[in-house]
C-alpha cells in the first residue's frame, strides 16, 4: 500500500506543471493586458478615418485650387501712349475689348482688338526770314488703326502678369500734313501758313506687324479683376515709304483693363 501511495503522489506532482502550462497558453494574458490591447486596437481604429480625412484635405484643397478660376474672361480697356519715328514725336490712345483663355492657372492666350489714334509730328526750329519775321517747318502723320495683338499671358504671382506676343494693325485712316508756320517780331503768330503737301499726296502703309511686350499688376476684387501695366510696340515695317530713312514707329502705351 505504501508503495502504491508514494505512486500517486508522484504521479499528482507530474500533472501539476502540465495543467499549468496548459492554463498558461489558453489564458496567457491577463485581464488588465487584454483590456489594453482592446483599447489601443479601438483608439487605432478611431484614428485611421481622422488620418486619411487629413490627407485628402491637401488633395481637395489642391484640387480646388487647380479648378478655382475662369478659363474664358472678357473685359475692356484704354490706354495712352508716346513713341516716336525717326525724328518725329509719337501720341496716341486706344478703346478696345479683350479675351483670355486659360490654359491653367498660371498661363493664358490674350487676342484683343483695338482702335488706335495716332500722330506723329515734328517741328523745326526757327530760322531768320529777313524784315523781322521768322518760320519753322512743321509736319504730321495722323493714323486710325484697328489693331489686333495675339498675346501670351503668364502670372507668377496673383498680383503680377507678364506679356508677349505679335499684332497686325489695319490702317483705316491717315492724312499727312506739312506747313511753314511764320512769326512776327513779337513773336506772334502770323495768320497764314502754306500747306507744302496735301493730305492725298502721301500713303501711309496699310498693314502693321509689331512686337509687343508688356508687364504690369493686377487686383482682384468681388470675382472682378482690375489690370494696370505698360506695354512696349515696335512695328516691323514703316508707317510710310515717304518718310526719309524709312524707319519704324515705337510707342510705350500706360494701360487699364477691366475683366468680368
């Protein structure tokens, strides 16, 4: 009997490791880590929304960005402008209407048509007559133009735009004029002055191919922008075979535009 009691003892502390191990790998964990583990498992559940909502923030925001503008705009303008040719002093002003088509943001093509008024005009110095009277010599080229400029369009900044691009011009008027104009000892005026050339006699050239180049601000208010800025032209040929040398018109213009 004693041996069979020694038996089961031994036998009951074999077991004893083994339900424990068992014990161990059913329920290795304990309530206070199981109870963690849920809470961190369901706080990264929560957060993985709150994260993908922000990064779609910046692709809506971008995405907004990229379509938050109009790609066709109209508008009007006036401008004012001096220049010269050869010897001879240029003024003039412009009304006309504008187009731009937006590629993107960023770049646009410009057609406008305007109608131009310009004069050209010298006067010479004055020089002794004899008997107390004096002349000068005073000549002008007056011109309407329809002026139709082709521009490309970029802004950097939001309040900055640079231009560039070529015009044709289509003379739709012109006269010449050239006169001695005569004075008094008193300086004044004397009342007749000889027409040297009639307006008919000279042709200014019909069509014009300029240079245009231009930057200036712009201002954006209630969806309405408000656009400031100078403008260079050269044209490519004469304003008139009769002019001596030839040479080509340039002019500097101030402008204002206004776009719905």
């Amino acid at each position: 009997m004693k041996k069979i009691a020694v038996l089961a003892i031994a036998l009951g502390f074999t077991c004893v490791p083994s339900f424990a191990q068992y014990d161990d790998e059913d329920y290795g964990e304990t309530p206070a880590a199981t109870e963690d583990n849920s809470y961190s498992t369901e706080e990264s559940t929560q957060a993985e929304p709150a994260e993908e909502a922000e990064s779609a923030a910046p692709a809506a925001e971008k995405s907004s960005d990229d379509t938050d503008y109009k790609k066709i705009r109209l508008g009007g303008h006036i401008g004012v402008g001096v220049g010269g040719l050869g010897d001879l002093t240029a003024v003039g002003g412009y009304v006309g209407g504008s187009l731009r088509y937006y590629i993107n943001k960023q770049f646009a093509v410009a057609p406008e048509v305007n109608f131009i008024f310009r004069y050209f005009y010298e006067t010479s110095e004055r020089y002794p007559l004899g008997g107390g009277y004096e002349y000068e010599y005073e000549q002008g080229i007056s011109q309407i133009l329809m002026d139709v400029p082709v521009l490309a369009r970029y802004e950097p900044l939001s309040f900055l735009y640079v231009e560039g691009g070529l015009r044709l011009a289509f003379c739709l008027a012109d006269m010449f004029s050239a006169q001695y104009n005569y004075y008094d000892t008193y300086d004044n005026e004397v009342d007749y002055a000889s027409d040297l050339v009639a307006a008919d006699d000279i042709e200014t050239s019909g069509v014009y191919v300029s240079l245009v180049l231009g930057a200036g601000a712009q201002f954006h208010q209630g969806g309405h922008d408000m656009n400031v800025g100078l403008r260079f032209m050269y044209d490519f040929n004469s304003v008139s075979d009769a002019v001596e040398d030839k040479p080509s018109a340039w002019n500097i213009q101030l402008s204002m535009t206004y776009l719905l």
